[in-house]
C-alpha cells in the first residue's frame, strides 16, 4: 500500500474525450485548402476573418481552427482559447496534432492543402506541415518549435513585422537557416497582420503546386 505524507502529492495524467470546434467555407472546384490556426487569446471566428482578406482567396476552401483550451477575456466576457502551455507540453503536442488529424479527415480537403499560422499558432502550423501530408506552411509572428524536424517541411513563408518584439529578428533569421529555400516577408508593423503580409501571402497561395 502506498502512503504519503500530509502535504506530499502524486502527480497523475488521465485522458478524457474532449471536442474542438473549426469554422468552415467550403468549395467544391476550389483552387486547394487553406487551414489556419490562430494566436493566443483569440479564436477560430478572428482568424476565419484574416484568412479570408488574403488576395486570391475566393476560390480556396478555408477552415479556421479553434485551440482546445478555452477562457474568457476578463474585461469583455469573450470565449478566446490556448494551444497549450509548457505544462504537460508533450500531451499537448500529440493531443492538438492528433485533433488536427481530424478536422483534416473531416474536410477531405481538396489538396494543395497549406497550413498557416499566426503568433502561438505558427507552431501548430509547423507540427502538422511536418507530419500531415501537405503541400506549404505560412507562418506569421512565430518560430520554429524545436520538436519539429525542419526537413519534413513543405515550402513555407515566413512573415515577421519590424517592430514585433516577441519574433525578433534573430528568432527569424535562425529558422531561415533552417528552412531551406523559405520565402519571408517583412512589413512596418509590429505582431499583426497588414496588407502587406496578406498580399504575399496571397502570392505565395498562387503559386503552390501539390506535391507528388
């Protein structure tokens, strides 16, 4: 029989089902599918907005995912979601990959698929570009996770704003000598999407081919 101490503790890890939510525009003949996944402290609706001010976008078919773990903004009582914090961060690796497994299955998307993320989001963007078949990676405002193999990648576009004080521009020029033959853009802003970013991001879209 285990005992303890009256102020020692055991700590234990259980899985449970839990339900994420995406939002979705569909297109049968669409030119490919683009799925983005959003910063912290925000949500599926906020990043559904930016993706679809891309230049090009009409004819993608666009999904905005939501992270699992949801909270309320303090001062305005809005639902904005978390993709994991370093507490138990391998669990929450395999968790957020194995749901985004399964929003892929349930769009079968029409391929090229690209994944992009912005801020907290980038590295779920790298996570599953490195190990769901896809053909290209758009991040903006966030690195390279080290628990991701930078050859697994598909070609990607990397976005950082001058003044963005979290990616800085070591932070950036680190994975580009990671990622070979990456494209990157840089624009006047801090971290957030402009204009600017959008349209490469637009140009970079045209120009994706499938991968055999």
């Amino acid at each position: 029989m285990l005992t303890s101490q009256p102020n020692d503790f055991l700590e234990s890890l259980i899985e449970v089902r839990t339900h994420g939510r995406y939002l979705s525009r569909l297109i049968d003949d669409s030119s490919g599918t683009l799925i983005g996944f959003h910063g912290y402290a925000e949500n599926a609706e906020r990043s559904f907005a930016e993706l679809i001010r891309i230049p090009g976008i009409e004819r993608w078919s666009v999904i905005a995912v939501q992270a699992l773990h949801s909270f309320y903004v303090p001062k305005t009582g809005e639902v904005v979601a978390s993709w994991m914090t370093k507490l138990n961060r391998d669990e929450a690796i395999g968790d957020n990959l194995e749901y985004v497994r399964r929003v892929v299955a349930a769009v079968s998307p029409r391929r090229p698929l690209v994944f992009l993320g912005f801020s907290q989001g980038a590295a779920m963007a790298y996570r599953a570009a490195a190990t769901i078949e896809s053909d290209a990676v758009i991040v903006l405002g966030g690195d390279l996770p080290p628990d991701v193999n930078a050859a697994n990648l598909p070609p990607a576009l990397v976005g950082r704003g001058k003044r963005d004080e979290w990616f800085t521009a070591d932070k950036l020029e680190k994975d580009l000598m990671f990622l070979s033959g990456a494209a990157s853009v840089f624009f006047d802003g801090a971290l957030e999407w402009t204009d600017v970013f959008r349209a490469a991001a637009g140009e970079f879209l045209a120009k994706v081919q499938p991968r055999s």
